[in-house]
C-alpha cells in the first residue's frame, strides 16, 4: 500500500515533523533487525514520545487500515519487527523515561523504550536487580525484550521477563489506552492479559510503560571456569549439576569456534584447545556461594573437565563474562547468511542435543557454532551459510529443521526466548496443534479485528 498526503500530514501532526520520517534512505535502517535474512521496507517511520500519540497514531491507522510494526532497538532475532507489509513503523526508542522506582515495594515503572543497562545502571544506586539479562541488553529496549518474551543466562535462577511483569499500559489497535494488571505481587483479576502481551510480538497491543517487580542485589558472587574436551561431556556436567541440586545463577556454554573467534579480536586468555566452556555463576548469601562454588569445582571434574578454574577476583569474572557477551557478535559477519537458532530441550536431554547438533554439522558438511544458555537448555546453534549458495543454503535448511525436529523429540520447544516471527512459522505447526493456532489466531481477531498490528507474524497467512 502506499500512504496518502492526508495520512503523512495527519501523522506529522501527531508528532511533529521531527517525529517522523518518510524518506527511504533516512527509513532503511528500520528494514530490518539482527537476523540475515528478513527486509521490509516501511513507508513511513514515526517516534512517539507520550501515550496520547501513540493512541493518535493506532486511531489514524486503525481507522485508514494502515499496517503498524512496533520497534524497539531492532535487535529481535526472529524477524519480528521486520516491517514486511510496509505500512508505519512505530519506534518506541524516544519513550525512554524510568517512571518510578518505589523502593518500599521493590518495583519500578519504565516506559518500553528505556534500554535495559541504562535501567539496571540506575537500580544498582539503589542496591535492586532486574534478573532477566538478554545478551542483547546494551542496546535492547524493555519493550522488545517484553514483546519477544526475553530471557537471558540469568533465567536459569531468577526466571524470564514474563515472571516480573506486575502491569502495563497499553493502547489497543483501536488506540484505546488501558491500564492493565497492577503494583502487586498477586493479582488474580479475571484473565491475566499483561501476561498474554508477553511474547505476543507486538501483534496484540502497542505496550507503552510497565511495572515490573525488583529484588535486592545479592551479597556475593562467584564465577567458575569449566574446560571440556568434548563438547557433549559439557552438557552432562550441566545436568549433573543441575541434578545435584546446587542451582547456579548463571550456566552458560561457548564452544570451540567462539573462543577462537573471540581470542582472534579480543584476546582474554581463553583456552584455545577448549572443545567447550561452561560458564557458572553463583550467587547470593556468602557462605552459600563459598559452598556451591565447591560443589561446582567438583561436579565438573567428575564429570571429566580437563581444567576447572574459579575467577580470582571481579576482574577475571568480567573477563570471562565479556567472552561469553562477545559470543554473538563473534558469530554475526562470519558469513554471509547465519541461521541463528533458539532452541530449549530439558536439561537431562541437553547431551543428547549437542550430540545431534555435531552428527548434522558432519552430515551435511556445515559449520553449526554451540554457544547458549545451558542451564536451562536453551541453546543457540548458528549455522554459517550463504542464500546465494543453492546447495549450501538447502543443506543448512535441512540440518536446521532438523535441530527442531530433535528438540520436539527430546521434549522441548522451538523458541526458547526469541519468538517465532518470521524465521519459525513453518515450524509453529509440528509444535503446536492446528486448535491451538487457530485459538491463537481467535485471540489476535479480538485484540486486533483489522489486523494492522504486526502483521503476517507468528503463523504464515492461509
């Protein structure tokens, strides 16, 4: 479609001329996000900077029809802000304002375009923490990281992004405004919608601030360094760890490809003979981390770790948490196109996925990099590729549908933290029954009957 000059016009009188753009080279940069392979030209671009616009904004569109694709930092690994059906993007970077931190409750209030660093900077004044830490977290926006359903290597103690949301507000396609949920820990009042939002990709409703529940920063914490000759013995000492039940606030794994890559730009003193690496973090009371960092130490060693080694002082931990950060940005421009992968498996089947994942890299003659959040089986398997490599390109389509046919099979889901988007909607219907689309589906009509938010996400058009 192709915006009139009545709707341009009306737009930049929502938000001021320096509130939007509609010249295609100044708007090219909202074409896409951190995948490879996604591009959607939008035909106009705007900056809301209060609710009332963007009620302005989804009433103009809603009323003319119009697509909108909410945006954040553009950092989603899914295609999920990927503007495909053109249309308006609506960037939410300007709502950038920490709103309220109530100390008394332990919760703060922060509208969707605040950067999730730039709040946990201003928390630690305070002495609180916001667990959910997606890698991303430098530039990523607490909108995206809500509409995407974030995680991060923290979830495997403290949760995802959906276990602190307490409410919202949001602004309907219509462009209602609603308050949504509230300030309190428990609140069982009739469907719990801010939980629905989170991780509906921006499909149902434009989320304008939230509130979100705190805890108190903890007293200790302690980083240990596990080197594995075997990539799967990795994975088992996860779940051996796991099973013991010591339950780090961090398991994170990098493989060999990463460290090379990462010594190569960054040097940090990693092992370069290291199959794998595993990263742990305890945390807490400090006797309680003295004591698992013991546990930790042993439990990799019987479970065959070439070197165990704990961090000797905050330095060194920062060190090897900067490595495992650089993990991705190692892995992006290594190749022409990369199928970045998000799968989550139960921790006693991690073993069993690594272990596929390195029988299909051998198979089909491909580079799979492993790097991901172990400790509770979410693992990013990379395949390095090139789309305008037909049989390179077909074989790294086979081995990825079958990472997620293996991960269904161990008992796990295909998207573990980023979303389906457009990268998984082929997959969507081996992981959920054509009723459960179709409820999907039921919900989007009622939040949305025109179907102008984010559309052509999730599941593919019928």
């Amino acid at each position: 479609m192709s915006l009139s000059k009545e709707v341009i016009q009306a737009l930049a009188e929502i938000t001021g001329k320096d509130g939007m753009r509609v010249d295609p080279v100044d708007m090219s940069v909202y074409a896409y996000d951190a995948t490879t392979r996604w591009r959607g030209m939008p035909e106009a671009v705007v900056f809301p900077t209060q609710v009332d616009q963007i009620s302005a904004i989804m009433a103009l569109a809603n009323a003319h029809i119009i697509p909108v694709t909410v945006r954040g930092a553009g950092t989603s690994l899914s295609g999920g802000p990927v503007p495909t059906a053109g249309g308006i993007v609506m960037c939410m970077t300007r709502m950038n304002r920490i709103l309220n931190i109530d100390t008394d409750n332990f919760t703060v209030t922060a509208e969707v375009g605040v950067v999730l660093n730039d709040l946990n900077m201003a928390l630690a004044k305070h002495n609180l923490f916001f667990p959910p830490d997606p890698q991303s977290f430098l530039a990523a926006t607490l909108g995206g990281c809500l509409s995407e359903g974030a995680g991060g290597p923290y979830a495997v103690k403290y949760g995802l992004f959906k276990h602190y949301i307490l409410g919202m507000t949001v602004v309907l396609a219509s462009g209602d405004i609603l308050k949504l949920g509230g300030n309190t820990m428990k609140n069982v009042t009739g469907y719990d919608l801010p939980q629905l939002l989170c991780g509906a990709e921006g499909t149902l409703a434009v989320i304008a601030d939230a509130t979100f529940r705190l805890l108190v920063a903890p007293q200790a914490k302690q980083t240990v360094m596990a080197i594995f000759d075997d990539v799967t013995q990795a994975g088992k000492a996860v779940h051996r760890v796991r099973s013991a039940g010591v339950l780090p606030a961090k398991i994170e794994m990098i493989d060999n490809w990463v460290i090379r890559r990462i010594e190569e730009h960054t040097p940090l003193g990693l092992p370069l003979s290291a199959a794998a690496i595993l990263l742990f973090q305890m945390d807490g009371m400090a006797p309680a981390v003295e004591k698992e960092t013991d546990q930790v130490i042993e439990l990799c060693r019987k479970t065959g770790a070439a070197e165990v080694r704990p961090a000797k002082d905050a330095t060194e931990a920062q060190n090897f948490w900067t490595a495992r950060s650089f993990g991705f940005s190692a892995v992006f421009g290594s190749a022409p196109t990369l199928i970045s992968e998000d799968v989550v498996v139960p921790t006693s089947r991690i073993a069993d996925l690594i272990q596929c994942i390195k029988a299909l890299e051998r198979t089909h003659d491909l580079t799979i990099v492993l790097l991901g959040h172990a400790g509770d089986g979410n693992l990013h398997p990379c395949i390095l590729t090139d789309m305008d490599d037909a049989d390179h390109y077909e074989r790294a389509q086979m081995a990825s549908n079958a990472i997620f046919d293996a991960a269904l099979a161990f008992g796990g889901a295909i998207s573990g933290e980023h979303g389906i988007g457009l990268e998984k909607q082929q997959i969507l219907k081996k992981a959920m029954p054509a009723q459960g689309i179709d409820l999907l589906k039921q919900i989007k009509r009622a939040f949305d009957p025109k179907g102008i938010l984010n559309p052509g996400k999730i599941w593919e058009a019928s």
